[in-house]
C-alpha cells in the first residue's frame, strides 16, 4: 500500500512538472506579449511598406499585392484570383491605384482609367490613420487582437526578404476550424512584421519596404490631381 501511494504521488509530480513546463513554454515570463505591445508600437510609426500574400486553398489560389506610401497618399492593390475547380480554371485580375482619394484601373494594355466601381480600401492616409491608432488593419497582422486573446510562444530565428527576424507561433480561437495557428516573424532591430502564416488559409505574407519612398508607376492623370491645391477643379 505504501509503495503504491509514493508511486502515486510521483505520478502526480511528474504530471504536474510537465503542465507546468507545457504552460511556460507558451507563456514564458511573458516574453510573447511584451515583444507583440513592442510591435504595436512600431507599427504605429509605419508610413510605407509593401506586402505580397499567397494561399492556395483546395479551391482558390490568391495572390495580392498591396503597396502603400502614406506620405504621397498612394495606395497599390493588384489581386489575382483563380478559381481552381473549373476548367479551365477561372480567373480574375484586379489592379487599381488610389491617389489622394482618386481611384484608377490599370488595364492590360498599360493605360490607366478613372475606376469603374471606386475602391474597396480607402485611401493610404486613412489606412495609415488606423494603423497609427494602434488598430488592426488588413493586410498588417492582427498584433492587437493577438495580445488579448492568444497564446504566444517563441520560435526559432529566420531571414525574411534579407532580413533577421524571430518567428512567434500564435494559437488564436475563432477560426473557422475552430483553432486558428499562424507565425509572425518580427524584425529583430525593428520590431515590425516581415512574415505571416494562416495554417487554415494555407496562406503566406511577406512584408517589406518599411518607411522607404516606394517607385510606383503613376498615371499622368493621378500625379496632377495629387498635387493640385485643395479645392481645384
């Protein structure tokens, strides 16, 4: 009877030990939620960047580029969609450049156009703006919400687009498996994001470009509204 009740309660500690390991290696001395509240803050002082996301879904490859320069109010949004359950497979582009607050299509042939349905994103100042609140905003990661509501735990280090970065892996609830994984990368000198991971998106997005004046090709049209005085016609 006694060996058994000292093997029971070796059990016990054993048990105990291991969640309290588990528990550590998730939440540290909170080491994942301080780095993320470092993050918010970078991303706070974000005036451009460029991102490139990829999934490929079981149904749908996407590919987006988003492409932002607050300080010259330019927004760059190229969508490629294709629908991979058809044959031929269907597809649908979407290129548009937003320029204080003026919406343009660029077509195949390279000329660019007054948009037809206006723009789904607003302007690169008012992106900026939200960012600036400390508010999530596609296509940046969702670091706000990630600080209230996820585990953290701390990954290996990488190079991302030439730069250092540590990988964080992020359990979050809510997804539509119910369970959503990902990974963000963070600048080791700067804090900000440079990769993203969705497990159920079987998607990717790399970010770069931070806070550099960025070449966009700009359509005569666009550079003359930009820079006309406030109130022209």
């Amino acid at each position: 009877m006694g060996e058994r009740y000292w093997l029971w309660v070796g059990v016990r500690l054993l048990v105990g030990v291991a969640l309290v390991a588990w528990a550590l290696s998730y939440i540290g001395t909170g080491s994942g939620e301080k780095q993320f509240q470092k993050t918010l803050e970078a991303m706070k002082q974000v005036h451009s960047f460029r991102a490139a996301y990829l999934s490929n879904l079981p149904t749908q490859h996407n590919e987006l580029l988003w492409e932002i320069d607050c300080d010259r109010d330019v927004a760059h949004d190229q969508n490629d969609y294709v629908q991979t359950t058809t044959n031929p497979p269907g597809e649908m582009k979407t290129d548009q450049l937003i320029v204080a607050g003026r919406t343009y299509d660029h077509h195949s042939d390279g000329s660019w156009s007054p948009a037809r349905y206006g723009n789904m994103h607003g302007s690169a100042k008012a992106f900026c703006k939200i960012l600036a609140q400390g508010t999530d905003i596609s296509p940046m990661p969702p670091i706000a919400t990630m600080i209230k509501r996820a585990i953290i735990q701390k990954g290996d280090k990488k190079t991302v687009n030439g730069v250092r970065c540590r990988e964080w892996l992020v359990t979050m609830k809510g997804a539509p498996s119910g369970l959503a994984h990902e990974t963000v990368c963070i600048g080791l000198d700067d804090n900000l994001p440079y990769e993203t991971t969705v497990d159920w998106e079987h998607s990717r997005t790399s970010f770069s470009d931070y806070n550099v004046p960025l070449k966009l090709d700009l359509p005569e049209a666009a550079v003359q509204a930009a820079s006309a005085p406030a109130g022209s016609n």
